[in-house]
C-alpha cells in the first residue's frame, strides 16, 4: 500500500480554490500509484475557520464542496478533512472519499480549548473509531488533538536556552482515539492536522507521536497543514513513525509537498528525511511565510514600511522582500532633526543591496507644523514624550497616506520586547496593518539579522552593533528607559510564556527593580497592544490569541 501526503497550503473560505488544490494533489499521487492520499486538518475549508463555523450557509457551501471533491476523486482513496452538520450538531470531521462518494466519516473526540485553540465553541466530539481497508491493510483515522493525549498546558518542554516551555496537549495520561482506532482493528493510523508552529514544536510532536506508537503499537502517517493565516504559520513538516516509533519519512518545513510512504502490512518502508533546519532559519521561514500568505491571501499589491536605519526595520525589510520579492516592496525612510546621518547612509545601502524601492521624507517640516498649532495649549510646560510621539505619529501618517494611495499594506516594524513593554507610539510607529516582528524578542531580532547576512549580507553590519534607538531626542537610546534587552527579553519569557511569578523569577537571578518595572510595564501596556496590528506567532504564547489579559486590572502580585 503506497499512501501519498498533500502537505498543503490551504486558505480560510476559498472552498473553490481548496477543492482544486486538492484534486491537483489527487492527480499527482495518482500518478505515482498511490492508494490513498490524505490532506490536513479541515483541509477543504482551510484552519481556523473560526465564527464561519457558526453560520448555516458555510456548512452547505461546505457540503457542495465536498460533494465537487469526490465528483473528481477516482482510482485512489482520499481522506480529507473538512466540518459537518448533522442535525443540531456540528463536527470537525474527516471523510474517506472512493470512486466518486464518501464511504466513512470520521469525527474528532478531543476539541482542544487552550491557547489558540477554541473548537469546544463550535464542536460537538465524536466518539466511533473510523477504519477502511485498502489492498488488506486496515487504516484507522485519527485528528490532530486525538492523538494528544490529555489536553491542557501540561507538557514540559526544553526551549531557547534551556528554559522550559508549558505546551497545550500532554499526551502523558494516553489518547483515547488512537486506543479505539487500534481496538477497531486499524494496523496503520493516518493522522490529519492543523497543527500551528512554534518555537520547537517539531521535537515536541515527534515526542508524543512516539507515545502514541508504543500504547498502540502501529506506524503514525502525520500530515500537517503549511502556510501562513492571520497570526497563525502552520509549518508542515509532516512525518512518518514506523511501530517502533523510528521516524522513516520526514517532509519538509515551510513548503507545499508530496510525500509517498510505501507500507508493507505494519512494516513502513524508510523514505525521504528532509534535513532540519537551525532555529534561525525556522523562524526566519516562519516569518517570511506568515508576511507572504497575509499579503497575498489578502490581495494587497506590495508592502510599505519606515525604514529607520535600525536592527527592527532592517529585519523586517529583509523578510519583507524575501517573502513577497524586492519589486513589491517600498521603504520609506523619514528622517528627523535628531536621525543620525549614519542612518540614512545605512538605510540607503540596504535597500540598494536588496533592489527596493526607497523614498526619504523629512518629518521635520510636518512636526514644526504640529508643535506650532500646540504652541498655546503647551505654554509653559518643558517639552516630554510629547513631543517624541508626535514625530512618530507623522511618520505613522505619512505611511498611512502612501498606503491609502497605493493600495500597499503597512507593515509595522516593532518587536515583541517593545509590545511587551509598551516601548512604542500608537498610531506612530504601531500604526499599520500586519505586524511582522510582534512575536520576536529583541535578541531574537539580533539572531535573525545575522543569520540572513548569513545567506547573503544585505544588513549593514553598523546596524547591528550600533545601540538601538528612536532618535526621537538627543543622544537618546532605548537602554535610557529599559533594562538591558537580554535582562527585559528573559524576563518578559519567564512571565509571559511561563506563567512565572515575580519571586520565582528573582530567585534565577534577576534583581527585583528590573522584575518589578518589567511586570508593571506589561501591565499598564495593555491598552496599547490590543490595538496593535495582528502579527505572526512564532512561540507559545504570543500577544494575540493566546494572550488574554484586562486592561482594567487592579491586581498585583505583591501587597507590600
């Protein structure tokens, strides 16, 4: 038996577009004598589909959908993922399609409620195993959360540095599903998912895969979703366990693929191992696939950003014409009375080295303008932040007006040590439409710049040595208000990632008065970040779906 994966990159609502993507898919494994193709998770409508899974009319649509699919669906068996409506009741599904109609489906029994996952709002959970044969082997049919294992944010996991990082999905007290699946008679499990990258999420998915193999004792096919939706970057990397739990197949990351996996009875026949890639590079992909999915999927003609001569924007500008190719990029740099000449120099290089368009603008005049019209209002009060943020805001403005004109999407250059903290101007410089870097601490930012002067050196290196600043003022630098970066990033990791408290993590090491201004600086920076532009989520808990504090909050973590 030869089973072909569609890792696929599917889009949210475009039925049309997703059932002709998977028909390409059955053609190709066709042609390379596969039986079975299996797609992603609720591949037919794309991941997460969130409130459409609320309306009546993207069920039918869903329906008719599937019904083209299986119109087109001869001389193999395909196992696609896609909701259903049975009555009152709604499901993510999975049906098994031969000869032109579905002869099984399949309905999920773990519906995953934590993180970026909510799907007990809009699923009921099934309860039967689903298993087919094919050329004498009995192919059992499991989704995603099914082979998890228990659900919630249990599982200790190393990350950067040796941190620990709290993962929904345990997998410790045994799957259910699979169990069923097996005690059903399945000797192969075929696994669709929808399953979002992180920061070492393939170790741990290899981890509890690897569970599941020794409780049921048959090889796992895991077809994983690729591309980039709203937040959200699904990284594919689809992989194949034989029942000894020995990784036979692996796909590649980041990148539409077929895989073939031949197996005789139970035993897997060793393929293809795609190489893994440094953590850089996952992210930088991540990042690259997150900016061109949003930009495309959403029709937008380019991307426009303020290119200031600092490490955020020339990241975001290398990613940004990486993603989406230089012809399709415009960088705007907007110089103030307080830029440093070295600024522009730097500005000008990159975006020569990497072929963008590039325009200067002075903010000056447009901010003389502004103090002016406030000259009466601020009569005798020294000149603060207030003046600081209306430059930014300029700039924001002038952005806002190249992108209402042209039709490019703003894309904001503010990392997430700077949405942590409140370290930014709104409707300034977080003014925009996708924020690129809104997930990536400022150390990170520093790995990301050389390891793409790695690849080819389009970041000048005065760039990323230089002190990082908002030349909003004289001499000013970001470490005048904020502990040093690698201090602020290890905190803001320890508190926000981990759920840590202030005296746990004083006692790793970090002084109280960096501890305490770094909490309070989250705290009353609330209000600013959920008005912040949407952003790629690259760990496991970014400043989006799964970050979910009030902004009116009263509650400390000392009485003292």
């Amino acid at each position: 038996m030869k089973i072909a994966i569609a890792q696929i990159n599917c889009t949210v609502g475009d039925l049309a577009g997703n059932v002709t993507r998977i028909l390409d898919f059955v053609t190709r494994a066709r042609a390379q004598s596969a039986d079975i193709l299996i797609t992603p998770e609720l591949a037919l409508c794309g991941y997460p589909p969130e409130d459409l899974l609320l309306r009546d009319d993207f069920y039918r649509d869903c329906d008719a959908a599937l019904a083209r699919l299986a119109a087109g669906v001869r001389g193999i068996t395909v196992v696609v993922g896609h909701p259903q409506r049975i009555a009152l009741k709604r499901y993510n599904a999975a049906s098994v399609i031969r000869d032109g109609r579905v002869i099984a489906t399949y309905h999920k029994h773990a519906l995953p409620n934590y993180t970026v996952f909510d799907e007990q709002r809009y699923f009921e959970a099934g309860n039967e195993a689903c298993v087919f044969e094919i050329n004498g082997v009995r192919v059992g049919v499991n989704i995603c959360e099914d082979t998890w294992g228990r659900q919630g944010p249990t599982l200790a996991n190393p990350g950067p540095d040796g941190r620990t990082l709290d993962l929904g999905g345990d997998g410790i007290g045994g799957a259910q599903a699979p169990l069923a699946a097996r005690d059903a008679g399945a000797q192969v499990l075929l696994v669709l998912n929808a399953s979002p990258y992180h920061l070492r999420k393939q170790q741990t998915r290899y981890e509890v895969m690897r569970r599941r193999v020794a409780e049921i004792g048959m090889p796992i096919v895991y077809a994983n979703m690729v591309g980039g939706q709203d937040e959200l970057v699904f990284d594919g990397a689809s992989f194949v366990l034989d029942n000894k739990g020995v990784l036979t197949h692996q796909l590649p990351m980041f990148e539409e693929a077929l895989g073939l996996v031949t197996v005789d009875g139970t035993n897997v026949v060793a393929g293809e191992i795609a190489p893994p890639l440094s953590l850089e590079a996952e992210v930088y992909s991540a990042l690259c696939t997150g900016v061109r999915d949003y930009v495309g999927k959403n029709g937008f003609p380019g991307v426009l950003l303020g290119l200031s001569g600092g490490i955020d924007s020339a990241v975001t500008l290398a990613i940004a014409a990486d993603a989406i190719g230089p012809a399709k990029v415009h960088a705007v740099m907007m110089p103030s009375q307080y830029t440093a000449d070295i600024s522009q120099i730097d500005a000008r290089e990159q975006a020569e080295k990497l072929g963008v368009r590039y325009s200067e603008i002075a903010i000056k005049p447009a901010f003389d303008v502004f103090t002016a019209s406030l000259a009466g209002e601020f009569k005798g009060l020294a000149a603060d932040t207030t003046e600081e943020n209306i430059q930014a805001r300029v700039r924001g403005t002038l952005l806002m007006a190249l992108s209402n004109k042209t039709g490019a999407i703003v894309v904001t250059t503010g990392n997430k040590s700077e949405m942590g903290t409140g370290y930014a101007t709104l409707y300034g410089d977080m003014a925009g439409g996708f924020a690129v870097l809104k997930d990536i601490s400022k150390m990170l930012v520093y790995r990301l710049a050389n390891y793409r002067n790695t690849v080819s050196a389009v970041i000048p290196e005065r760039v990323i040595t230089r002190a990082p600043s908002a030349e909003l003022r004289p001499n000013q630098t970001d470490q005048d208000s904020l502990p040093p970066y690698d201090v602020l990033d290890a905190i803001m990791e320890a508190y926000v990632e981990h759920n840590r408290g202030p005296e746990e993590i004083e006692a790793a090491g970090y002084a109280r008065k960096d501890v305490d201004r770094v909490i309070q600086l989250l705290r009353i920076s609330e209000y600013k970040r959920r008005q912040s532009p949407v952003g790629i989520r690259i760990t496991p808990r970014g400043f989006g779906k799964d970050w979910r504090y009030p902004i009116t909050n009263k509650y400390r973590h000392r009485f003292d």
